[in-house]
C-alpha cells in the first residue's frame, strides 16, 4: 500500500532524468519541490533555483525548507565537457552539502537517493586517491586537491566515484542519527538531453559499444522506477547500496567470460 501524500525535493528537475523523477513523483500526487539552475516547466509543487555550485546558495536554499520532507533525490550533474572544478562542486561537493544539510530535515523513514552513473567502475580501486577529496568539504579544498591529480583522469568518472564512497560512509551515521538511508542509483548511457556532452568526453565509439551490448540505450523511464523503489517502504532495509541500471553491461566486463546457454 503507497503512503499518503509524501514531500519529495528533486535537485536536478530542470532535464533528463531529474525532471522525470519529479514528474513521477507529482503525478503520484506528492508535494514535489523540484531544484534548478534555471527556471523550467517540470510537472512539480514548487518550484526553487539554486546554483549548485555556490555553496552559499545551498545554505541559503535549505534555510528556507521546514523539517518532515520524505525524499532527497539528487539528480544534478554536470558532464566531463564542463570546467573540471564545475563537474567536482556539482556531482560531488554540492550532493554532498545538499545530503548533510536535508538529513535533519527528513522524518525518520525518510530516504536520499542520489544518482551516480556506471562511469564510476573501478571506484574501488580508487579510495586511497579518493580519501583526499572526502576530506574536501569546501570548494577550494576541491579545487586543491583536483589540481594535484592526473589531468588525464576523467574528472566525471572522478566525481561519481566519490559520490558513491561518500554515500557508502555516509550509511551508518545517517541511520543511526537520522533513521534515514542513503543508496545511489548508477545508471548507463541514457537517453537525456545531455547524452551528446558522454559522447563527446567519453567517446561516441565507447557509448556506442555500450548501445550494441544491451540492444539501446536507457531512458528515462529505465532509471526513474529504481530510484522510486528506493524511496518507497519497501526498501525499508536497503541501504549503503550502489544499484547499477544499464542492462547489465559493467557485470558483462567485470564477471569474466559469460555462461554459454
């Protein structure tokens, strides 16, 4: 059975997989806040700018919410074709404000989904370099740190993989403080409006490759399901979770050699 009306803030609602995610949530007939850089039409309750990147307009953003919302979904992100600093405040640093300033203001039940993308494969192998950004919690730290790194790593891939280890850690306080959980949906290439920037930054023969092994792209309508699941009672003991939706094509690089059938 759906609970009653529920009180959503969607970051990201402008495009793509945000603005399907808060038109889910309205057309189920929630009280949907949807967050924007910009002005848009995103079927939604209210509607708020906020320029991700400035963590004063976070602040001032979240001094205005009261308490008992029910859902965080941080959709936001920039593509590998923005200035690098710009992809680490928005996919990183701002989920990160964001996250830490929503969970007092969740009732506890409550849920923060944010979504990271299969670009972060291979986080693991990553968390001593990335143990120096999850100590940057301001944006010249961010900076700092991205300046010492090697200019030839993704810096998208970068700032999803520290978006998952961060909601991995994030796990435990956040359930014993808040009775909140926190998970991240990793979605493939998706059909949005910003799928020419992945093209560009990641290269359209990869993408393509990626299309040929699971028969299409995703769409919307591929990821929002996820990320409402995760929001929903009845995934009530599921947290700390990374949920891949992309057809199965990283399990196919990463399980070795398939069952023949």
């Amino acid at each position: 059975m759906r609970p009653a009306q529920r009180k959503v803030i969607v970051v990201g609602a402008g495009s793509g997989i945000g603005a399907a995610t808060a038109a889910h949530f309205h057309d189920h007939g929630d009280h949907v806040l949807a967050v924007d850089i910009r002005d848009n039409a995103t079927p939604a309750s209210q509607f708020a700018r906020c320029d991700l990147r400035d963590a004063a307009a976070i602040a001032g953003l979240l001094a205005g919410l009261d308490p008992g919302w029910d859902l965080l979904a941080y959709v936001a992100g920039l593509p590998g074709t923005a200035p690098a600093n710009d992809v680490l405040r928005v996919n990183y640093l701002g989920m990160r404000l964001m996250t830490e300033g929503t969970l007092p203001l969740l009732r506890r039940g409550g849920s923060v989904v944010t979504v990271a993308s299969v670009a972060a494969v291979g986080w693991e192998q990553r968390i001593e370099a990335l143990n120096g950004l999850l100590e940057a919690t301001d944006a010249e730290a961010v900076e700092r740190w991205q300046a010492a790194q090697d200019p030839s790593y993704p810096v998208y891939s970068t700032s999803k993989q520290a978006a998952i280890l961060y909601v991995k850690r994030l796990t435990g306080p956040a359930w014993a403080k808040y009775g909140v959980r926190v998970n991240t949906v990793s979605p493939g290439p998706t059909e949005t409006p910003i799928l020419p920037d992945f093209e560009q930054s990641m290269g359209k023969d990869m993408l393509d490759t990626v299309r040929t092994v699971a028969g299409r792209h995703a769409t919307v309508d591929d990821i929002v399901p996820v990320i409402a699941f995760l929001a929903s009672p009845e995934a009530g003991w599921v947290t700390g979770q990374d949920i891949q939706v992309d057809a199965g094509f990283i399990t196919s690089l990463t399980a070795g050699a398939p069952i023949e059938l």
